[in-house]
C-alpha cells in the first residue's frame, strides 16, 4: 500500500480524524492533490514563522469571506477553533467584514460557522 503524505501543520489544525477525512477528499478529486496542497500550502505557508497559527487561521478565515469560498471556510473555521479561536472571536471579525464584503456574504459566514460549531460539537460528541 502507497504511504501517503502528511503535513503536522494539516493534523495541527484539523485533528487526525478530520485531517485524515480531508486527504481523502483531496486524493478523490485527483491523486497527487492532497500531497501538493499540503506541501506547498500547509508546509510552505502555514509553516513560516512571523504569525501564530491563530493569526494565519483569522486572517485565512478573512479572505475567504471576502473572496465567498464558503466550501473552504468550513473547513478554515474548523481550523481557526482549533487554533484557540473562539466563536466570538469569528462573530466581531465578520461583523467587522460587512461593512467591506456585504450583508449577504457575512450572512452566508455566520450560517457556515453554525453549521461548523455544530458538526465539530456533534462529532466530539459521538467519540
């Protein structure tokens, strides 16, 4: 059986589990596509010094509300919680975000880290 890459920062963020879900989603869509992912963002970014993981989460977080990315803004406010971000934390940073996005998209961020929380609380809940 192929070994397969892992990033720690990818595992740092998201868990085993959840980091190992991930890859297999990534390795679904095309086979070299986690491996790429994680060393060139996860490796290349996520492991530069200068910013605590938390301040890269936010700012991550950020830019994909902005940019309306909500497929990975789900998996980014995973990733932010797990950093030591908090919900309140998330809720002034989007209140912050609509006067520079709009209502709509801050709408679309609150409802995704709803949806977050509450698939983060049930899968702690289920082990």
């Amino acid at each position: 059986m192929a070994t397969h890459y892992r990033s720690p920062f990818f595992t740092e963020l998201y868990g085993e589990d959840y980091a190992a879900e991930l890859e297999q989603y990534l390795r679904d869509l095309h086979p070299d596509l986690s491996e790429a992912v994680q060393r060139l963002a996860y490796d290349g970014l996520w492991g530069r010094d200068g910013l605590s993981q938390r301040d890269k989460s936010l700012i991550t977080v950020a830019s994909l509300v902005a940019l309306y990315r909500p497929e990975q803004l789900k998996l980014h406010i995973r990733g932010f919680l797990n950093s030591g971000g908090t919900v309140a934390d998330l809720s002034n940073a989007f209140i912050h975000l609509s006067g520079y996005c709009g209502f709509p998209t801050v709408v679309t961020a609150f409802r995704i880290l709803k949806e977050t929380v509450h698939d983060m609380d049930t899968s702690e809940g289920s082990r």
